[in-house]
C-alpha cells in the first residue's frame, strides 16, 4: 500500500494530512479515534477499524513511502488557496492548536 496526501474541510478549516491510502475511499477518509494515531498513519497496512471517524476529502497526491507524504504535507503551495486569512488545522494536533498558512512548514 502507499500513502494519500489528503485535505478536508471542517467548520471553515482546512485540514491536510498524510494518511494510509486504505483510509480514503471515494472520497471519504475514515480517521482513528483513539489508539496511537500516529503510529496507525505510518503504517501503510493500516486500514479503518472500530469506531472510527468518517469525512469527505480531497486526495491531493499519492506517495510510496510515508516519508515522502510527509515532506508534501509540510509544503506551504499544498497547503494554501491562496487566501491571506485561512486558517490550516492538522488533524493529528486537534482542536487544540490552529496555525497560520504563513507559519508552516513545520518539522518532523
């Protein structure tokens, strides 16, 4: 299995995050409510299971390595539309931390 660069809209947000490509289908991406999020979206064998998650969602890109997904996910031209006043939201991070498209890229 690869990985799906994806983006979502909730509430005005954007949301963009590197995910196994078996959590998108037509469109619909399944996130993990609990667990090791982390370590199920490194795993390109991970697949939806128990009560997960379900929202529409845009694929942006696909990528081999979980690596690759990761450096296209922190490039500002795959996060922007353009707009000065967006606002990017990560979906690992929560409702906790809102950042500015100007702030990003960030590290892994």
């Amino acid at each position: 299995m690869s990985f799906n660069l994806i983006k979502t809209v909730e509430n005005g947000l954007m949301y963009v995050e590197a995910v196994p490509s078996g959590w998108e289908v037509n469109g619909i991406l399944s996130w993990p409510t609990s667990g090791n999020i982390e370590r199920f979206r490194s795993n390109a064998n991970s697949l939806p299971g128990g009560i997960w998650i379900t929202c529409p969602c845009v694929v942006m890109s696909a990528h081999k390595t979980f690596r690759e997904a990761i450096h296209m996910e922190s490039l500002p031209e795959m996060l922007s539309t353009g707009r000065k006043d967006e606002k990017i939201r990560f979906l690992r991070e929560g409702t906790k931390r809102i950042k500015d498209a100007p702030k990003v890229p960030r590290s892994q």
